[in-house]
C-alpha cells in the first residue's frame, strides 16, 4: 500500500513539475514487487502527482489508482481481480478517475485483464514501468484502454526516479529475471531471463540511500547469490557483501532470496567476515523429497541444501534461516511429504512460508496430475504444526537476551502501562520495544539495544526495566 501517510517525501517534484492531482499505489506480492511499486511512484510524481492521503483514498478521491501484481500463486491472482472489481466504485463515485494494472498477472494476462474489465484505464508490464504515464496520458486522450506489455527490457528499474517506502531502509535491485526452469513458477515467464547490473551501478545507489538516511539495504534477485554468472564471476555476489562493508553509515545489509544451488562457501565467508551484513538466511527448500526435487527441476537435493545449513551455523551459530516450501506439489506421496517433515525437523528453521501446490497455467506442473485438495490442505496442516513449534522455541530462545532493534514504526497496540515501538532486531526477527519511563522514546531509524522480555509465536517483546539491570540504549 503506498498513501502520503507511508511515503517520504519525494525530491522528483523540484523543479516546477505542473500538479497533474493525487495517486495510490496498492502491491501484491513479493519484495521484489515492493521495490517496483516505489519505481511506479517515481515516474508518477516525476511527472506531477502527489501521493494520496488515505483519507483520500476512503472518500474515493483519487485521480489514478495503480494494482501492481503478482502472478506467482492462485489466490494472488483472485485477490487482483476481487480488487479489479472493488475498484470500479472509484470510477462509478469519481468518472475521470484512471486505474492502471501492472505487474507480474499484467505481463502474462493481458488481454483477459482489458477483456474482463473494460474500465481498467492502462494494462503494462514488468519491464515498461516507465511507460506508464504516456499510457494514462493516451488513454485520457482516446477515450479507450491501453494496453502495452514488453517482452524485452528496454530500461534497466535502477534508471527510474524512485520514492522510497522508507528514508531508514532501501531496496535494492541487483539483478531482474530468472534463468532456471521450475516445473511450478511462472517467474521466468513474466520476469525474462536474468540480467545483472554493474557493481559501480549498484554502490552508486547504496551510497546515495545512505546519503539519504538509509541505516539498512536489501539487496534483491529472483537468484540474488547467482550475481555475475552470467559473465563467469562466481564470486561476485560476495565481493558485493564485502564492499558493502566498505560503505560508512550503513549498518545493516539483507539479502533475498538465494537460490540453494549457487550458494558457495565464499558467501557464508563474506557473511561471517562482514560486520554489517545480518546473520540471516531465507533460502527456499521446496520439498524435502528428492524426488519431488527433480520432478520440480530443482537443481539441488536435500542432502545439498543440509549441508549449506550446517556450513552456515559452523561459522554463524545465531543465524536465523527461513524458508519457502510447497506441499501437495503433483505426484508427491505421503512418504515423499513425510520426507520434507523429516528435513524441516532436521533444519530446524526459525520460520518457514509454507504453500499449498496451486496450478499456475502455462507452467509443466499445470498439466500434470493434481492431488485432491483435502489431501493437500491436510497435509498443509501437519507442516504448519511442526513448524509452529520450532519457530515458537526459537522465540524462547531469544527471552533474556540483549538485541540490537532498527526501529521501523509504531505497534498498533497499548496495554497499561507501555506504548511499543515495532522493528527487527539483526537476524529479522520482529520486536515489539517499550520505552521505559523516563527514556527518550526512539523514533523511525534509531538503533535500541534492549532486553527480551517475553515472546509470542512470531515476535519478541521487550519491556526492559534498567532498575533490574536489563538493557536500553538508544543510537
């Protein structure tokens, strides 16, 4: 969701630009999405819109609305036009109000998108962001819809004007696409083939987010560890995380996601040896068969993806590693399902995203047979049980213990004593911090050293008293 209340403040409308009325941005989907919604932004403020307050956008007064979308899972794809639909009602309240669809589903559904609903405004794709002005620009102009989807990149994301979610923390693109051939995803197909941008061009726009007040950077690929393959470079993504350690100012730096086939010792090295790169890992396993590792073209086996675990504990032992995995993928039986129980027991994951199989036409999963869906919802369940409890002992395991928390804003919450600031402390798990009486309360950005008090199935809370000797220091 983008509204002026979540948007800083962009530095694009310098310079005159005429006010061309006010703009919503709403995302599906992954990171990667997130990032593309802020570059969306940026080519609309660049040529006059502001944000829209989301008092604006209750009253449906809003000149253009934006979904951009993702394509990756069945309920994505019925959540974009169960929204489609929704919006209507701006056009029926206010009739010159634009709605544009972008995205993952535009790139591979257009058509039906312009086809089923003739009040969407403009249909463009993943790699024709900037685009999009000149689309509502005609489509005011006809009278009619227009649609334009690119299959090749023609401008690289990075080259668009940005309004970032965040001034503390920052995305960035290190390569666009995909070059593997899953049996299940659809990336490939929406995404291209995967490209990578030059290390110059990538510091550059580190330095400038720090220079802008970023503490933390995300670094982001469909397959961020497979930087610089493409041009023989095995090594590169690593050189990355260490000349990020070169950055003065930045504090923190992620990744996501990994691909488990391309993750090398000299990664988990540059992890360790690099003070400001976080000990965490989210890396997806899919399966815990074998055999159903192969029959999703997944160019790893469960003994490999192991072994990176443990290679990244020797030398990490904090790190917090978290994972993507399908269950009731075509052809998985119950000893192929009790496989992945066994990995996930074994790998003891702090948290996992956890998937029921779901046909994405086009893909060569879609075609082959499906399991019965009480089949694969139960088996969906016994998953989520198991890593339930691991997760909530990780969280346990956290009570008591100092942690370094980025703040990132207010927690909805109060009880009667405390009002809690939300953030994460450095291996991303999630921190609900109360301010002591008498301490200065932290504001977006700031850096609190505090001590675990409690802890619920997915978050850490810390109330920390200093009269008791507990921690609070704020940076």
């Amino acid at each position: 969701m983008r509204t002026g209340q979540s948007v800083e403040p962009s530095k694009v409308m310098d310079g005159g630009v005429a006010d061309r009325g006010v703009y919503y941005v709403h995302t599906l989907g992954c990171q990667m999405n997130e990032h593309d919604s802020e570059r969306i932004a940026g080519v609309l403020e660049a040529q006059g819109y502001r944000p829209a307050s989301l008092e604006q956008v209750e009253r449906r007064e809003v000149d253009v609305m934006v979904l951009n979308t993702c394509a990756v899972r069945d309920n994505a794809t019925q959540r974009m036009y169960g929204t489609i639909g929704r919006w209507r009602r701006f056009k029926q309240h206010k009739p010159d109000t634009r709605i544009a669809v972008g995205g993952c589903m535009a790139q591979k559904d257009r058509d039906r998108i312009a086809e089923t609903a003739p009040w969407v405004d403009a249909v463009f794709g993943t790699k024709n962001i900037g685009a999009l002005p000149g689309l509502l620009a005609k489509a005011e102009e006809t009278k009619r819809s227009q649609v334009e989807v690119v299959d090749d990149l023609m401008v690289f994301p990075s080259q668009l004007p940005t309004v970032r979610a965040s001034r503390s923390q920052a995305w960035v693109s290190i390569s666009v696409g995909c070059n593997n051939t899953c049996t299940f995803c659809i990336v490939p197909a929406v995404r291209g083939r995967e490209r990578d941008r030059s290390m110059d061009d990538i510091m550059g726009e580190i330095r400038r987010c720090v220079d802008e007040g970023a503490r933390q950077v995300t670094l982001l690929g469909q397959n961020v560890n497979s930087y610089g393959w493409s041009v023989g470079d095995r090594f590169a993504f690593s050189k990355l995380l260490r000349a990020c350690g070169r950055i003065d100012g930045l504090e923190r730096v992620r990744f996501t996601s990994p691909h488990p086939a391309a993750f090398t010792d000299d990664v988990i090295l540059a992890m360790a040896q690099t003070p400001n790169v976080m000990h965490q890992l989210h890396m997806p396993l899919q399966s815990g068969s074998d055999r159903v590792l192969r029959a999703m073209r997944r160019s790893y086996r469960s003994g490999r993806f192991m072994s990176i675990l443990d290679k990244v504990r020797q030398v990490m032992p904090d790190a917090q590693i978290s994972t993507d995995i399908i269950v009731g993928f075509p052809g998985e039986t119950e000893e192929d399902f009790q496989e992945t129980m066994r990995v996930v027991e074994e790998a003891r994951f702090s948290s996992a995203f956890i998937f029921e199989y779901s046909p994405r036409p086009g893909t060569p999963a879609a075609g082959m047979e499906q399991l019965p869906r009480e089949v694969v919802h139960d088996r969906f369940e016994r998953l989520q049980s198991l890593q339930e409890a691991i997760t909530q002992e990780q969280m346990r395991g956290f009570v008591g213990r100092q942690v370094e928390v980025l703040i990132e804003g207010g927690h909805g919450r109060h009880d009667r004593t405390t009002h809690r600031l939300t953030g994460r402390e450095r291996t991303g798990v999630l921190v609900h911090v109360g301010r002591p009486q008498g301490f200065p309360e932290p504001k977006v950005g700031d850096l609190v050293t505090c001590t675990v008090t409690d802890c619920g199935p997915h978050y850490l809370v810390a109330d920390p008293d200093p009269e008791a000797g507990q921690v609070y220091e704020v940076r």
